[in-house]
C-alpha cells in the first residue's frame, strides 16, 4: 500500500478554488453504464483513484472505457459476465453498486465483499434484505451471488440507505417491471443517478424524495449523456478551510444548494458568506471575526447535516469552543466516526468522544485560534485525512504539520495540494513508498 506524506504550513488562504465532480455520484453512474448495451458519456468526472477502481471493474467486465480530460466514454455492448474478485471490491464500498449494474445486465450478480474507509461497522445485511424482500435469490458465502429477475414490488427500506437505494435503482432500470422504493435515500448522488438512468430510457417518479418508483425497459441500447453534480463535499472541504484561516475565499462550480446545512451552521456562528448561482464566497472567517459557539450539530441522511462533513467541520469547532461554551457533533449515521479526534489532540484540540457524539471544549492554548503543529499526523480515513489538512492549515503560519495517509486522500480529492496552493495554502505531498 502507498504511503504519502502530506507537508502542511500554517497559512493564510485568499483567492478562487473551483470543485470537481461528485465522487459519490460517478460510481454508481459507471457502474449503471454496464446496463446500457451502446455508450454513455459522462462529463466532468474527478480524476480520483476510486474513479480507477470502478473503471477497471469495467474493463474486466469487458468494456471498452477511455477516460481524458474529466470525461469518461463507457462502451458496454459486449460487456460479457465475469465475478468481481475482492483485489477490486476491498478498494472501495461503491464497488456494491456492480451488484445491481450486473443483475440488471446478465440477471446473475457475484461480488466479493466490499471494503472503504474503515467509520467502523459497515454491514450489508440491508442490500441482502432488500435482494431478499425482492425474491431475489441470494447466497452469501466468501462473495455475494444472487440472481434471478425483479417482478411488480413495494420495498419499504428500514433505513434511507445510500447503497442500497443506488443498487436498487440500477437493478430496476433494467426491468420492464414497477419497483416502488419507499424510505429511499434523498441525497443529490440518486438524483444524478436517476438523471442517467432516465437518459437511458427508464422511467423515474420522485427522485429526491422518500418515495422513488421506476419502471425500466428490458434492453437498453442508446447514447447516453451524463454531467455529473459538484462534488458537495469537497465544497465543503474548502469553504471550512476558508472560514478557518481565510479571508475572502471563493469557492466556484459548487451547488450552494446541496450544502446549505453547511452554510446555515456558519452563519449561525457568525461568518460572512455570500452565495450566488455557483459559487460561495467566505468574506470573513475566523480571522476576521469573533465566531460563536455553542453548537449542536447531528449528522444525520440527506436533507439533514451529511457524515462525510462531520470531520470537515471538527478542527473549526476546536477553534472557537472552550470549556464555558462547548460544541457537540453528534453522528447518527457513522457512530464510531471520531478517529480523528486524537490526531486533533495532538495538535492541542481537546475532545472528548462518547458513543455517537464528541463534545468539543477547544484548545489546551487559551487564547489563540490557532492549532499547535505536529509533524506525526497520522490519516484513518477520506474525509479525516483531508480534516488534518485544515486543522495543519489553520497553525501558526511558519510552522509545519506532516500528514501520513495511505491514499485515502487521493480517494476522493483531485490535486488537493495545488488546489491549496492556488489560494495560498502551503501543502506539498510525497510518495513515500
Ligand atoms: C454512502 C457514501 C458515503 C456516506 C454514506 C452516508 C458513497 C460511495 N458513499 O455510503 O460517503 O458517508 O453514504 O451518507 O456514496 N448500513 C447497514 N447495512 C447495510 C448498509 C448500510 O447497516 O447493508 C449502515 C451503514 O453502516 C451506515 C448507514 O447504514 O451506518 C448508512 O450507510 P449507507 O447510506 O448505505 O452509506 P453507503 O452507501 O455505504
């Protein structure tokens, strides 16, 4: 596995930062590609290692796939049955969506156990429930096999699951069946599904709300186009870096609109943003302002605070909580999602983790708003990776913080140190091994 040293000085950051695609966006849609017996062209795709994952998943399956200049050209029309061996599936969860891509494509799915960022216990007894509820047929041994073909059905979800909404979707759309989901998943990622699956000749009533139903065709062979949605939380990942230690930070090509929560947070704290059609503006932020606590912040399914913004938002709140006025950020999706917290308390943060929550009373120096650099910064996961990045940002400038990742990073930020550096931000990486 390769390891990569991430060297962060305290900075002040100032300038225009443009977001990419959504990572959580494309993986299903490529995996949906497999459905379509002509091509789909899907624009503005991130250059992302998952991405890579994915794609080859579709070449063993046969495809034809180029991928240049954030565009990526899927041709399935002979794709040809294979099993997805765990070398691909152990790289990333989304590799789940193949499941309902291959079921819907050959009626006949076999796929090895998923892997991803280690946020503690992630199960996949709700796909299994929801194949089953479906008279799916389903063995579980060292892979998940399941076959058999979809008939008229009502699937009440007991929980609005990402995955299992997507993997559902994709097996429907290659059904002349009507699947009704209720209790789906919300999020922006299954609309821009639903968007490509339509393009491809499904019929889809209530994307983005609880209550999906689709009606597929049997074949499928079309030009199919796709642009997929900003990334959100990448977004976010520079817009909290803005607040922290910026002044007069842009984020451009984001949709403001899928990170409102984010945005209403701040506001409540006091910063200054502006937002017009695609882009946020962070016009005074912690160096400029005095921010307010206390908050109580739950990350919670679409509409709702998201989980992967939960570690984003943990270094900022070290910033400006203190014993008289802590922060709680409680997780109700991920709720053993608080490895980051003893890095943070290497660089002075202190935080006190319970089950599903970590309440937050600021720094061990009284007085600045500012972290103490550590040069043993060690990242467990995506989005906690990225979270170090900012809290190693937000020192004094002049000192330096060293990241160590295993790649995580590079799982879902394109260019995260030229990004940084394009707005002033002083980070470099090196592969170490
Ligand atoms: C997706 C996102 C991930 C995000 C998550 C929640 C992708 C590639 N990943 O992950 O970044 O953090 O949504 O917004 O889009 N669960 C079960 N059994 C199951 C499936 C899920 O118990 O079979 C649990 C999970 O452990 C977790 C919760 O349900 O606690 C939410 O999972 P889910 O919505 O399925 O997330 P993912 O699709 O894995």
């Amino acid at each position: 596995m390769a390891t990569y040293r991430y060297e962060i000085a305290g900075s002040v950051l100032s300038g225009r930062v443009e977001i990419g695609g959504a990572k959580n966006a494309v993986l299903p849609i490529l995996a949906a590609t497999l459905l379509n017996k002509g091509t789909s062209y899907i624009y503005n795709v991130p250059d992302l290692s998952d991405i890579d994952v994915a794609i080859e998943i579709l070449k063993a399956f046969n495809c034809n796939v180029s991928h240049e200049n954030h565009s990526v050209v899927v041709d399935a029309s002979d794709a040809m049955y294979t099993n997805i061996p765990q070398e691909l599936t152990s790289k990333c969860r989304a590799t789940l969506a193949f499941l309902g891509a291959s079921l819907g494509r050959f009626g006949e799915a076999d796929i090895a156990f998923p892997g991803g960022c280690v946020l503690g216990p992630r199960p996949v007894n709700m796909h299994i429930e929801a194949l089953h509820a479906l008279g799916l047929e389903v063995n579980e041994d060292n892979t998940i096999h399941v076959q058999g073909k979809l008939l008229d059905s009502v699937l009440q979800l007991s929980y609005p699951s990402v995955g299992v909404t997507e993997n559902i979707l994709i097996m429907a759309a290659a059904s002349h069946h009507t699947i009704i989901i209720k209790n789906a998943a919300r999020e922006p990622e299954i609309v821009n599904l639903c968007k490509y699956l339509t393009e491809t000749g499904a019929n889809i009533d209530g994307a983005g709300t609880s209550t999906i139903v689709i009606k597929g065709r049997d074949m499928i062979e079309c030009q199919a186009h796709i642009t997929v949605i900003p990334d959100r939380i990448e977004a976010a990942t520079y817009i909290t870096a803005g607040v922290m230690t910026g002044r007069d930070v842009e984020v451009a090509k984001c949709n403001p609109r899928d990170i409102r929560r984010l945005l209403t947070i701040l506001r409540k704290m006091g910063c200054e943003i502006n937002v017009s059609e695609d882009t946020v503006h962070v016009i005074k932020g912690l160096l400029d302002k005095q921010l307010n606590t206390p908050l109580y912040i739950v990350a919670k399914p679409y509409p709702a605070f998201p989980t992967d913004m939960q570690p984003l938002i943990m270094p900022l709140l070290c910033l400006i909580a203190s014993e008289y006025s802590p922060s709680i950020l409680a997780d109700t999706v991920f709720p053993y999602r608080y490895m980051l917290a003893e890095e943070l308390s290497k660089m002075g943060a202190k935080i006190h983790k319970r089950t599903g929550a970590a309440v937050i009373t600021g720094l061990e120096r009284i007085g600045t708003c500012r972290f103490t650099a550590s040069r043993n910064l060690i990242s467990h996961d995506l989005r906690g990776g990225a979270a170090l990045i900012l809290a190693s940002l937000a020192t004094e400038p002049g000192t330096v913080s060293n990241v160590y990742d295993e790649g995580y990073i590079k799982r879902g930020y394109e260019n995260i140190s030229e990004k940084f550096s394009q707005i002033g931000g002083n980070v470099s990486v090196k592969l170490l091994k």
